[in-house]
C-alpha cells in the first residue's frame, strides 16, 4: 500500500515540478521557436507515457501484492496486446520525429540573403570577423596565426584586407536579418552557446562549421563554451550584442579592419571608405 | 528445437559430447586467488569493480561539492573538478558497470543457469581477471603521477585530451589510454568465454529460447562488447601515437597557447567517430545485463511468467543491432555533415520501440501477478521508474533538432545518469539482494535493504530528475562553476545546493550496503538453496554456496522454460526447470 502511494508520488511529483518548476528555457532571441516547439510536442507525449506507465505500475503493486493465498495469473504472452502496443509507439515516435526532421531540415538550410559571420575560439577566448565592404572574407590559416594576427589571416588575401577583426570580444549583430555563423577553431574544440538563441555548433580546428539564426529581438547575450576545451573552459565567455540596424551600423563604423590593425592602415583606410575601389 | 518455450518437454536429446575433466585446484593460491572457478572470477571481478566504484563515488561527493557550493572548498579547483569528472564517468562506465556486468555477473550466472560446470576456457577467464585488475591498477596510479590523472573528459576528445590546457596532459592521458589497452585485451579473453559457453555448453534440453533472460541479456551484451571495444581500442591506440611519437591520426595543423605545433591533417571528428562506435553500444552493453536480471527479478518475485517472453528476447537482440547504427546521435553538434542528422534521428528513435516493448512487457507482468515486495522487487521497481524516465529524455536527445539546444548542458547529464547510472545501478542492488544467498548461503538483512533501496531510489530521483530543468535553462555541463551569466538566477544555486546534499546522503546510505553485506556474511539469515523459490538452475544446485563443478554428480537435465511460475494445476507455485513433467500434465498440455 505505501510503495504504491510512493510510486503514485514520484509520478504525480514529476508532473507537478515540471508545471511549477522555476528553471525553464530562456527567452528566445532567434527565429528558432520551432525548436521550443518540438520540445514542448515530446514534453506532452513523454509525459503522458511517463506518468501512464508508473501509474500502472503503481496500480499493480498496489491491487496485486501478496496476500495470503493469492495466485498469480499465468499468461505467457498475448500477441494481439503486444502488437497493438508496438504500433502504438510507433505512431508516438513518429509524432516526434516528423516535426523533428522538418525542423532539422530548415536548421540545416541556410537562407541565401543570410551574411556571413565568423567566430573563431581559441584557449580560452573569442575572437569575431565580418567581411568588410567587399561582402567577401579572406582566406585564413592555422600557419598564419601569430600575435599580430590573431586569427590568422592570409595577408596575402585581397579579400581579407577589409575584413572586420573583432577582439574585444563584444559581438553586435542586427535584429531581423538572417545570419550564417561561420565557426573556426585554432587549436582545440569549442562550441558557440548562446542559450537564448537555441542553435549551437561545435568548432573544429581544421575545418568551419556552421549555424544559420535570424535575431528576432534586441538585447545582450552571453556567449557561453558548450565543449570541454581545457582548464578555463568556464571561463570562456563573450557578448553577443543584437540591436537595430542603425545602431549597429555606428558600432561598425568604429571597428578595425584587417589592414589597419596590422599596420598597413595608410593604404587600407582608403580601400575600406571607398569600398574596395 | 521447442518452437513455444513455454511448453514442457519429456524427451531430451542425448549428450552430444562426453563431459570433460575440470581442472582441480591443487593449493590454496590456486583454489581462492590464482582460481580458475568461474565463480570465484565472479566474486574477484566483483570486489575490484566494486573498491574502484567507491572511488567514483567519492570523486562524485568532490564534484558535487564544488557545484552546490563554488569557492567553498580550497581543495577543489577547476582542473581537478575536470579531473574528477573524467575518472567518475571512466570509472562508472567501464570499470564498474562493464566490469560487473559482464565479469561480476556474468561469470557468476552464466555457468550455473545453462547448466554448465564452469567457463569453457577456465585459464583464460583467470587471465581476463588479472589483466582488468592490473588495468585497474594502472587507472588508479594515475591519482599519484606528476600532473595527476586526465582531465580531459570521460570522452577523452583530442585535441584537447593530449594538449596542455588540459590537466594529466602528461602521464594522465597516457596511463588513461595505457589502460582502456589493457582492460579491452582483458574484456576479450572474459568475452569470448561467456560467449562460447553459451553457444557450447548449456546442458541437455536447454534450448536458446529456454535461457532466462538474464543470459539471453549477458550473452547479446557481450557479443556487442565484442565487436564495438575493438573501435575503443584502436582510437585508445592512434591517440597514444599522437601523443608519444607525433603522429597526427587526430591532430589537424594547430596552435597551442600561441605556439604553432608540428601536427597536420588530422581530424578530431575521426575520433569522435570511432569513440561513440564503441560508446554508443557500450549504453546498451550495460543496459541489456540489467534488462535481462531485472526480467528474472520481476517474474520471480511477482511468481509470474515474465510477458511475452519471445517478444522480450527478439527486443533485445534487436535492440543490440540497432545499437550499432546510432552512435552520431552523440554527435548532432560535432561539426559533422548535417545531412547525417537525418538519418541517426531516425535510427535512434526507432530504437525507442523495442525498448518500450520491454518496458511494457515487465509492468504487464506485474499485472494479476502475486507481488512479493522484497527488496530485489523493490529494486526492480525503482529501476522501472528511472529507465523509463531517462529513456524518454532520451527521445530528446535523439531527435536532432531537440538535441541542438540540450547537447553539453546539465540535460544530457541528467538524461545520462538517470538511463544508465541509476538504472543499472538500480538492477544491480537489487541482484546482489537477490543472489547474495547463493553465493554466501546467507540472506542480507531484510530492515537494511529497505532503507537502503529507499534513501538511494528516491535520493537519486531527487538528484537528477530537477537536473534536467537546469540543462532545460542552459547551464553547461563540466563548469565547476556557472559564474556570470544574465540567465543564471539565484534559484540556480539554490537547486544545486540541494542536489549536492542529497548526494551526500545518497552515498552515506551506501556505507549501510556496504555493513549490511559484511554483517550478513557472518549474521545473516540461512538461506537455504533456493530462498526465492526460484525456477532458475542456479537455485538448484546440490549445494549452497555451489561447489566446484557446480552440479555434484550428474548435470542437471532442463525440461521447461525458465517461467514456470504459478502454473494452473501445479502443486507449488514454481516449478524448476529441472523438473520433468508429471505424464498427467503433459498429456494435457500437448494435442
């Protein structure tokens, strides 16, 4: 009797935390409700199944335990239940998985207006590039990577002579206009974790990896290390600052190119206001 | 071949081979250390896998420590919480769970419930114990070399694992890898025993489909562990080479700390390949043991048949397949194709109907049953209510765009411990309860069980169930501490505060298991043979603990499946499969 009350608790006791609990996902920044979607469709449909099961269970216990002179039922199997009950999964899962893979397929279908950022991480830090006036980024290399440049840059690169370098690890995006996250890694893996904008990617030294995300809202997010990469992983942080275009385009105006920060301001200075004539 | 096991036979066919002379020990150092009793193995396995989890469990107190109460504990900073993370989820994993199991359990009940005198490669089963003992060893040294153990993750992932950011860069990782070697060279030589002896040794009448499901969950299991270590072991290899002779099977062109290193054209998602090839199985190589026992827990002391026993047996043989085409559900966000997404998503979630028909098929047998509540049915309980829990989190993490948001938080460490931590570890319990008087002749005190099951079933639930609410929020897993986020609230803290106390209590309640276990050995209760009543053969043995040989005289002959319980017309509610059928009966049961 009171192991089957406890088994109803722990049930009942799940449900209620769940409705009253106080830890619940951030408020989203990005055009990923979808995702918040598809949890809340496997929350209704596990909770059901959660709670039905350990009810059941509770139920058994609770009209079958021993008593004096009870017999058990004997009943080796019964095709027709287990079927019907292997057919019912069936349908639940997919009821999850459907929505699921529509999602997957729009996070994994980069709009062609997206513009294309880079964030590269390094023990223990971020570093951001945008591609400057001439709409293109330059090429970059591991080999390249030393004090002066950080991210390691080709300088040899037209494109990249007007590319924005970012160090202050302060990133501003604007609000509304879908953006493909280019994602580098130098030495070791990180992930670019911002909790309100949902998606996430590892970044792989030797390749770029990628996320596309459309802000829908302004505001300051921190960005987090989602991927063990060493002792300061904690550590690790950044802004993500997203506002109104106008706001972000005087941010711009203020950052330094490529060419400027490595010493051949005179000549890039010009490249830059001009365009890239 | 018996084509519904469930039905009784009178004729069983002839011995096809002559039984072979066992080997006698001659010493005592040949008879209780250097054994080749597989029974023996088992209880040496055991006591290894055991002493090396307390260490697990302790480094599990640090970590929780840290968590519940940052900045408090001058002894914990952040490389030892990374390196106390790394040895519990190593340790737990593959040097406790596998390690009972399979040469704990495995070992014990093999043999005796297929009706076998012992392994059939008695030296090499003594082996495998002594090479995992020394791979033991060699993992616990790495508490006392220069740089102390990895700190590099249970997964070990390069680059980082053998860089210097990373704490036991230096003897850490190489005394890690040294002795994943050793423990997978001595998985195979136990491995290929239990399997063998299944396929070769059961005695007359026991048909594949007579197995109780304990066996039918070990041997698939070790099958599994047999074709996925080896992917563990050549990683564990080319890693050791990148590390010690500059190779680069990992290593891509990169920079540490401003330095540029010699490496070049590797990739770090080859391992993460080979490594979930072995650790996804590795799930199941710990779940389907539990699957298995906790089956015969149930039928036992509900005295019920297990429910559709064929369908429980197909579930895990198709659930052990299946195992092997969705380990990149680890790797939704690794970096890899996205288009492979697709696939495993579905893979994963297909896995899901197997696994639910288990679950169905125990809480039916539960229904019109005649529930014994021991602690062994207790147990069992309790590990019906954390699998399913941390199976369901599971069709989270496998739906790939679920997966995005919850990947590295405290969600997938929640879901984790919840499906095989606590599950497994539930089953466990609740075997040694239900084994501890063939083993010992004794039974464990019946006041301490209980406490124990109930401070450890509804202790972890309340440690890891609010868990997955913080991952539900975002906070990362392996911070030793959260530090300063906007999304971070006061409650935060407040949550892990309490999840760490509650661990501490948790793990103090071990300590009654641990007294309880000795106090019996000496105290308990006789047991006599077969206390659960029991169909199983190990209950029948001639003698309690069972001798040498198992079976006395003659071997015992099978007649029935293994969930005879509460048979129509029987006289006991349970009759062994030993038993032949009174002629009465039979001419009954067959047209």
């Amino acid at each position: 009797m009171i192991v089957a009350i406890i088994l109803l608790l722990v049930a009942v006791g799940s449900v209620l935390f769940h409705i009253y609990s106080p830890w619940w996902w951030t408020p989203i920044a990005t055009n990923w409700r979808y995702i918040d979607d598809t949890i809340n469709i496997t929350f209704w449909i596990t909770g059901a199944v959660f709670f039905a099961v350990i009810a059941f269970m509770a139920y058994c216990v609770f009209r079958f335990h021993h008593k004096e002179g009870r017999q058990a039922h004997y009943n080796p199997e019964n095709k027709k239940l287990e079927w019907w009950l292997s057919i019912g999964t069936a349908v639940g899962v997919g009821a999850m998985l459907a929505p699921g893979l529509f999602v997957w397929h729009q996070f994994v279908t980069v709009p062609a207006n997206a513009a294309e950022i880079e964030v590269m991480g390094q023990q223990w830090q971020w570093s951001f590039r945008l591609p400057g006036k001439d709409g293109r980024m330059g090429t970059t290399d591991v080999r390249h990577v030393s004090a002066e440049n950080p991210m390691g840059l080709n300088r040899d690169d037209p494109h990249g002579q007007d590319d924005v370098v970012i160090e202050s690890g302060e990133m501003h995006l604007p609000v509304g206009k879908p953006v493909k996250v280019l994602l580098r890694s130098v030495d070791v893996l990180h992930d670019f974790y911002v909790p309100e904008f949902r998606a996430k990617m590892d970044m792989v030294p030797g390749m770029v990896t990628y996320f596309w995300m459309t802000p829908i809202r302004t505001g300051t997010f921190d960005v987090l290390c989602a991927e063990l990469c060493g002792a300061a992983h904690a550590q690790m942080r950044a802004k993500v600052i997203v506002e109104e275009e106008a706001e972000y385009q005087a941010w711009l105006e203020q950052q330094k190119t490529f060419a400027e920060l490595s010493g051949r301001s005179a000549v890039t200075r010009a490249t830059y206001r001009s365009g890239g004539k | 071949m018996v084509d519904v096991p469930y039905e009784a036979t009178v004729d069983v066919p002839p011995a096809e081979v002559p039984e072979v002379e066992l080997y006698h020990p001659k010493s005592w150092w040949t008879q209780y250390v250097f054994s080749q009793d597989a029974k023996v193995i088992a209880i040496q396995y055991s006591l290894t896998a055991t002493a090396i989890g307390l260490v697990a469990l302790v480094l599990s107190w640090m970590m929780r420590l840290q968590l519940g109460f940052p900045g408090t504990f001058s002894f914990i900073d952040a490389s030892q919480y990374l390196q106390f993370i790394t040895m519990h989820g190593m340790i737990m994993v593959i040097y406790l769970l596998t390690a009972l199991f399979l040469g704990g359990f495995g070992n014990y009940l093999i043999p005796l419930m297929v009706g076998a005198r012992d392994m059939v490669f008695p030296y090499v089963n003594m082996l495998s114990y002594w090479v995992y003992l020394l791979a033991v060893i060699v993992l616990a040294s790495t508490f006392f070399v220069p740089g102390g153990p990895t700190g590099a993750g249970w997964t070990l992932y390069p680059p980082q694992a053998i860089l210097s950011g990373t704490p036991g860069q230096d003897w850490g990782i190489i005394l890690m890898l040294s002795s994943l070697i050793l423990f997978i060279i001595g998985f195979t030589m136990g491995g290929l025993n239990y399997v063998v002896t299944v396929l070769q040794a059961r005695t007359r009448g026991m048909t594949l489909m007579r197995l109780p499901l304990t066996v039918w969950g070990i041997f698939t299991a070790t099958i599994m562990a047999l074709l996925a270590f080896p992917a563990l072991f050549v990683a564990s290899v080319m890693m050791l080479f990148d590390r010690l002779l500059g190779t680069s099977f990992f290593m891509p062109a990169l920079v540490e700390m401003g330095q540029q290193m010699k490496y070049g054209g590797g990739s770090p998602i080859l391992f993460q390949h080979l490594f979930w090839f072995f650790g996804h199985p590795e799930v199941y190589i710990v779940a389907l043991p539990a699957f298995g026992i906790v089956s015969d827990l149930i039928s036992t002391h509900a005295r019920k048949n297990i429910f559709g026993y064929r369908m429980m047996v197909w579930a895990i043989v198709a659930i052990g397949a299946l195992s092997f085409i969705v380990w990149a559900h680890h790797m939704y966000v690794s970096g890899m194709h996205p288009t492979f997404g697709f696939f495993f998503a579905t893979t994963t979630l297909i896995i899901a109907i197997p696994t639910a028909i288990k679950v169905y098929n125990w809480v039916l047998t539960l229904w019109r049953g005649d529930i014994h509540l021991t602690v062994p049915m207790l147990f069992a309980l309790g590990f019906i209510i954390t699998f399913v829990n941390g199976g369901l989190t599971g069709l989270f993490l496998g739906n790939v765009v679920v997966d995005v948001p919850l990947s590295d938080t405290m969600f997938v460490v929640a879901h984790f411990h919840m499906v095989m931590g606590v599950a497994p570890i539930m089953v466990v319990l609740g075997a040694i309860y239900h084994w501890y008087p063939k083993v010992t002749g004794r039974m464990l005190d019946d006041w301490m069980g209980k406490f124990h099951f109930w401070v450890t079933f509804l202790g972890a639930y309340l440690i890891f169930f609010p868990m997955h609410y913080l991952g539900l929020l975002g906070v990362p897993r392996r911070y030793h501490e959260i530090g300063e986020a906007a999304f971070i609230t006061p409650s935060v803290h407040t949550l892990n505060a309490f999840m760490s106390v509650v661990a501490l209590i948790v793990g103090l309640a071990q300590i009654v298991f641990l007294f309880n276990l000795v106090w019996s050995y000496f105290k308990g209760r006789p047991s006599g043979g077969n206390p659960w009543r029991a169909t199983t053969l190990e209950w029948q043995t001639p003698e309690t603990p069972p001798g040498h040989g198992n079976w006395g005289k003659e071997l015992p002959v099978v007649y029935r499946w293994a969930y005879d319980y509460s048979v129509p017309g029987a006289k006991e509610d349970f009759i062994p499969q030993n038993q032949p059928p009174a002629r009465r009966a039979l001419q009954g049961a067959t047209p």
